[in-house]
C-alpha cells in the first residue's frame, strides 16, 4: 500500500504503447507547441511595441497571451519529454508544481476573460465612461486581480490536494498532473468531504463569472443590434466576436471535460479531452484574434515586415 509520504514520483498515462506512435505524439505536440509560442509571441511583441495598440482591449490580449503561453508551456514539453524519452515519471515536486501552475494560470484566464467581457460591455454600452472606468490605473488593477486570485485559488487547491493521505497507487491517468486524478487517489472519507467543499467552491465561482459574462452580451448585442448604422454594427461584432469565441472555447472544452457523465468516462476518452481543453485553446487563441480584427493583423504585418528586413 502506497502513502503520500512514501511517494516520490507519480506515473503519467502514456500516449502510446509502440515507439513509432510515441515518435508521432512527440512531432505532434511539437508542432502545436511552437504554432502557440509563435501566435502568442507575435502577438505580445506586436502590442509592446505598437503605440496603436496601448489601449485596455489590447492591454487585457497581452495579458491572456502570457497566460495562454504559461498554461501550454505547464503541461506539453514534459508530455512531449516522456513521448520523446519513453518514459512515465514525474517527480512528487515535480508534479505539485505542474498542479499548482496550471490550476493558477487557467484560473487567472477565466478571470481575465471575465474582465474582458467587462471591458467590451463599457466599450458597447457606455462609451462615453470608457475612458473613466477603463483608465491605465484601473486595467493594472483588473489583471493584477486576475492574476492574483489564480494564483491564490491555485495555492488552496495544491496545499489540499498534496495534504491528502495517498494510498491508491501513484498512477495517474492523464498525461499531467491534474487535481481530480490526484484525489482519485485518496482513500478516506474527510478527504472526501474537502475535495467536496473545494468542488463547491470552484463551481460557484465559475458559476458567478459565467453569469457575468453572459449578462454583459445580453446587453452588448441588445446596443450593437439598436445601432443605426452598418458599419458601426460590423465595427462592434468585430471586436467582440473573437472574444466571445475565445470565451466559448474555453468554457465548452472545459465542461466537456469535467461534467461528463461518469458513465461515458474512460482514460483514453479522458486523455483526449484533456488534450482538447489544455492544449487547444492556447494554440487557437492568437489565430482567432488575429482574424476578425484589422489593427492587429496590420501591426503583425508590419511586425513580421521588420523582422524579415532585418534578417536580410
């Protein structure tokens, strides 16, 4: 019988039992993961560097950028390490650490999210005030609120996780350290009743921002579709579709993930959602921004202009 003190690695689940296939995850994931360092990268490069751009929309896609390349960069190079070396281990440490970042940067992205919703609705509906309650000052708040209640809903989630007694094993079955796997684990009733209460805590808040964000689009597509004019309505469904997709993204794949019925659950079927909700979103983000909105696709080109007339 295991315990948590006797634990010094955790088992993560394999993408595949053959060589061949674990070469092929690994050129995979590869190339996923370079796509969301370059799409991210450009992106945050290009709204440092673009005076145009120094506005609170593109301050909070800064923002969410960063958080996209930390959360992939958590879970998919020692995924692709353990594909690339045929190997399972992930240190306890190792593993707490992998937990705790990943749970602080996703968090903060819903958060973040939610702030943005909030920005678009003052942009929409009360335009005349956006300058006043979306000043320079107010924005750093806002991210660093962000920001900081990840970080700190981060730090309750590990310190209980990883104070459970463990006595299932050490194999997980994910290709990360993920929280639920982790407290499949435990095996007494009290630690049941914790992981309980930390499961109504993070429902009510995701329930809370949820609702925020879906009353601020009740009231942007109320104004955009009261608009006389055209072009003012394309002008508005363009700087707010790609969040509104983002937002869907983010929130469909993770209730897919975790609100599946029990019934339907298995470990492969668990690893592809997985995959779907951790992997995808950071990797789709830059490109679904980029598409809709004309001032950054100008500022990316003329980004990628200077780089290539400076390479010559």
């Amino acid at each position: 019988m295991f315990n948590s003190s006797s634990i010094t690695e955790f088992l993560l689940l394999a993408f595949a039992d053959t060589r061949e296939l674990q070469l092929l995850h690994f050129c995979l994931f590869l190339g996923i993961y370079l796509a969301a360092l370059l799409g991210n990268g450009l992106i945050i490069t290009a709204i440092a560097c673009d005076h145009r751009l120094h506005t609170p929309m593109y301050f909070f896609l800064f923002n969410l950028s960063l958080l996209d390349l930390g959360s992939i960069s958590t879970t998919l190079p020692k995924a692709m390490a353990n594909s690339l070396w045929d190997t399972r281990a992930i240190s306890y440490w190792g593993c707490a650490a992998q937990v705790f970042l990943f749970a602080a940067l996703i968090s903060a992205e819903y958060y973040l999210l939610t702030i943005m919703a909030y920005d678009r609705y003052v942009a929409i509906c009360k335009p005349l005030h956006y300058g006043t309650l979306l000043g320079s000052r107010a924005c750093v708040r806002m991210a660093a609120a962000a920001w900081g209640s990840g970080f700190l809903y981060a730090l309750l989630h590990t310190a209980n996780t990883f104070s459970i007694p463990l006595c299932q094993g050490n194999a997980l079955d994910q290709f990360f350290c993920e929280i639920p796997q982790i407290l499949k684990l435990s095996c007494s009733d009290i630690d049941y009743l914790r992981k309980d209460g930390l499961i109504v805590l993070s429902v009510c808040l995701f329930f809370l921002c949820f609702v925020f964000i879906v009353l601020s689009y009740v009231q942007i597509f109320r104004a955009v579709l009261r608009m006389p004019s055209e072009q003012g309505r394309h002008k508005a469904f363009s700087t707010c579709l790609p969040h509104l997709a983002v937002v869907s993204l983010f929130i469909s794949t993770g209730m897919v993930a975790y609100l599946k019925p029990p019934s339907i659950s298995s470990p492969s079927l668990d690893l592809v959602m997985a995959v779907v909700y951790s992997v995808v979103p950071p990797a789709v983000n830059p490109f679904i921004y980029s598409m809709r909105n004309q001032e950054l696709k100008d500022a990316l080109k003329k980004l990628i202009q200077w780089i290539l007339h400076h390479q010559q």
